[in-house]
C-alpha cells in the first residue's frame, strides 16, 4: 500500500472547525449549551431537580425555580454561582444571574 503523508499546507480538521465557529460566532453559544447541559454536575441534583429553565442571554444567567426556598437559598450564593460557570466555561460567559 503506498504511504499517504501530509504536506505542510494541510490544516487538521479540529483547528478549522474552530476558526469556522469563531467566524460565524458559535463558539460563545456552543460554550453555552455546554453549561446548561453540566447545571446538575455543577450546581448538584436537589438544585437540578428543582430547576425549570436555563436560559443565558447577554451574559446573564436565568434560572426559573420551582421552589421559592431553592430560589432564595441560590439567589445568596450568585456569586459562588458565577464562578463555577466561568470557571467551567474557561471564560467570563456569565455576569449576573437573575431568577425567576
């Protein structure tokens, strides 16, 4: 079998995806499908289970609760909540957090 090699103006597919979401914009909105589907993984399950709605829009978090106890508890921890975002996304993808 004849050996395939690359030339050096052959770009791997990873980094082109990346330059294609970065010129169209996508790659904010992907980090931020990334967030809402790892909530229960940051936030735990009794707040997951309580929580109705992600939303994350012009840098604002927006959570709808079932439970005004839970909405209450987490509204005194927006900080912490902040962090763990931006810490999990690798950038400052949150601002504020606002509930509903």
């Amino acid at each position: 079998m004849e050996d395939v090699r690359r030339t050096s103006n052959e770009t791997p597919l990873s980094q082109l995806i990346e330059k294609l979401m970065k010129a169209y914009r996508l790659d904010g909105k992907l980090k931020e499908l990334d967030i809402i589907q790892a909530w229960p993984e940051m936030m735990g399950i009794a707040v997951a289970n309580r929580t109705k709605n992600i939303t994350i829009k012009n840098k604002v978090l927006y959570l709808t609760m079932d439970s005004s106890v839970m909405r209450d508890e987490l509204s005194y921890g927006k900080q912490i909540i902040i962090e763990r975002i931006n810490q999990k996304a690798g950038f400052q993808i949150i601002e504020d957090v606002w509930f509903a």
